[in-house]
C-alpha cells in the first residue's frame, strides 16, 4: 500500500488468498471491519501504533501475527 493513502475500506481484501504480509502506513487514519478476513496465508500485519486496540476488528479471522510501529 502507497503512503498516502489515508483510509481501508470495510473488507477491503477478503479472502485474498495471495497476501502473505501487509504494511499499512502512517498516512492511514481510518480503518474498515474485517478488512483481511479469509485471507489465509497472510502471516503479519504492520499497523500504526494508533490502531493497536481491538486488532480483532480489523483482521477479522486471519491467524496472522500483528505487529505495531
């Protein structure tokens, strides 16, 4: 994802099964629900600090590991 991007939609990228890691800038101010749910092979997720309460509602059901910069 480009910096300057400033908002995720709402399952944006469900069941995209190809994303293995996903890097969400700090330009990002908004997050969407359940923006990776389905997506299986995704394995880490970078996220602003800003967003590090209820991961939950953003991964969705992924088992990936989340990680805050």
């Amino acid at each position: 994802m480009r910096y300057g991007t400033i908002e995720i939609a709402s399952r944006c990228f469900v069941g995209c099964t190809s994303l293995t890691s996903f890097f969400i800038p700090n330009s990002v101010k908004r997050l969407g629900y359940d923006i990776f749910k389905g997506c299986t092979e995704l394995k880490r997720v970078h996220l602003p600090k800003r967003f590090d309460k209820s991961t939950d509602r953003y991964i969705g059901d992924c088992s990936s590991e989340v990680y805050f910069k």
